[in-house]
C-alpha cells in the first residue's frame, strides 16, 4: 500500500521492506510452531530446556538473522549516502507554516510553498500546496534542508526522500529524478 516508485532509491526501500517482512515473518512462524510443540509436549519432555544443543542454537539462530537483515540494510544505507555530481541543487528551508525553495543554480530564483487547508473537489486536504516543487526529470538532485525556527521534516515519499530540518544546521540529501510512468 505504498505510493508509486519514482526512484530507483525508493524500489530499493521497498525490496528491502519485503525482505525484513519475509524474515521477521518467518521467526514469528517458527516461534509459534517451537511454542505449540514445548506447549502440547509439556508433560513429556521436562528437561527440554536442558542441554548444550538448545543453548548453541539459541546463540546461534539470532546471530543469523541479524546477518540476514544487516547485509542488505548497509547495502542500502551504501546507496542512500552515495553522492554524484548534481545536475541541480535546491536550497529548502522550513518555516512555522510554509517551506522556501531556491533553486541556486539559476541565480535568484525562490518561492514559497503554503499549504492547502481548504481544497476543493479532487484535491487533498492537507497533503497539496499552492506552490509546487518543480525539477527536471532524469537529473541528480542535491536538497540543502535546513529551518529558521523549529525541527521540521521534509519529505518526497514517492522518491523515498525523508530528512530532517533543525535550526542552525544544514542537512543533506540527494536523489535521481527519473521519468514518471516508467
């Protein structure tokens, strides 16, 4: 149920989502099976809890499971970190109640961005603005964020660009724009 993929970034989230999914879903599965088996078997086996085997398995399967998420996460943290040479650099600042972009690269060139309380038909109520983001497609994007008063957060979900606006402090993201519809 998440929005359309525009990045090939926000297709890696997503594959790794499925990925933790997959694996927490079967760890929940075998501990549901191992407690209805301890659970139906109770009066039988007492000393199930005994034994060096039990303690081996119960080091070693968390360790396992950890490399089985931790590979593809830093993988993933890899690609989300990795900087190429922007093709444009947009400058975003948070306000109380609207965001300021400029586009740095085409001189002086900036606007504000307030959001939509009261939209009409078609429109959805708190998530449009009356000023959108324009960028090029197919281009590198590099998003200085930053804020004048409170910690914001700034977000593009369908490219998975989430990252955080503090006062005083410019934060970093990058992202490709690639073709919609593709």
């Amino acid at each position: 149920m998440f929005q359309d993929r525009v990045s090939p970034l926000m297709e890696q989230l997503l594959f790794f989502h499925d990925h933790t999914l997959m694996v927490l879903l079967i760890i929940t599965s075998l501990i549901i099976y191992v407690n209805f088996i301890i659970i139906m078997r109770s009066m039988e086996d007492r000393y199930i809890m005994e034994g060096h085997w039990v303690e081996i398995v119960w080091t070693l399967f968390p360790a396992v499971v950890l490399v089985f998420i931790a590979f593809p996460s830093l993988r993933l943290l890899y690609l989300l970190d990795e900087v190429i040479v922007p093709g444009l650099t947009l400058k975003v600042i948070g306000h109380q109640w609207f965001w300021r972009y400029e586009y740095g690269d085409f001189g002086k060139v900036e606007f504000d961005s307030y959001i939509i309380v009261e939209g009409g038909l078609g429109s959805f109520r708190l998530l449009d603005v009356d000023n959108r983001l324009v960028v090029p497609e197919g281009t590198m994007i590099r998003c200085l964020v930053g804020s004048e008063d409170v910690i914001h957060s700034w977000a593009v979900p369908g490219l998975g660009v989430k990252i955080d606006a503090v006062p005083g402090r410019l934060n970093q993201v990058s992202f490709f724009m690639r073709r919609v519809g593709l």
